[in-house]
C-alpha cells in the first residue's frame, strides 16, 4: 500500500501510544491486577487499533483502492467495504 507517509504521523503516534498500553497491560495482568481494570485497558487499546485502521484506510484510499481503466483511478466499492469489515 502506497500511502502517503506525512498523512500518517498521527497513525503512528497512536500505535507508539498503543504499543505502551500493551506493555502496560502485560505488566498489570503480571502483577494480579483486577480483571475489570485490564479488560478495560485491553477495551481502550483494541479501539485505537480500530482507529488507527479507519485512517489508514481513509488516508491511503485512492493508493489502496485504485483501480486501473483506461488510465483513470477509481474506488472498488466492494473491496473498501471488505476493508473496513475487516476492522469491525
């Protein structure tokens, strides 16, 4: 996937923020910590992963979903919705 590397700065800051929470969940379940606390640690990583993936997509949709007819680009519906299913 060609995306456009300055339009993902937040992307990775969020999957640098998410790669802590991990650790931070790692450490909790480690340590005993309650199961409510870490499942809701676990809830909050699992959706910035969510999110991380919604813009990626919406970023990159013209280079990810590019179609070739007769030097034009286009969006193939059916494969972005597989793409954000495949996130839901």
């Amino acid at each position: 996937m060609d995306v456009d590397m300055t339009q993902l700065g937040d992307v990775l800051a969020r999957l640098k923020r998410v790669q802590g929470q991990l650790g931070g969940i790692i450490k909790m379940i480690e340590d005993g910590r309650d199961c409510a606390a870490v499942v809701t640690q676990l809830a909050a990583a699992s959706k910035a992963l969510d999110k991380a993936g919604f813009k990626i997509i919406a970023s990159g949709l013209q280079q990810c979903m590019a179609v070739e007819d007769s030097g034009s680009r286009g969006v193939d519906v059916a494969e972005l919705e597989r793409l954000f299913l495949s996130l839901a």
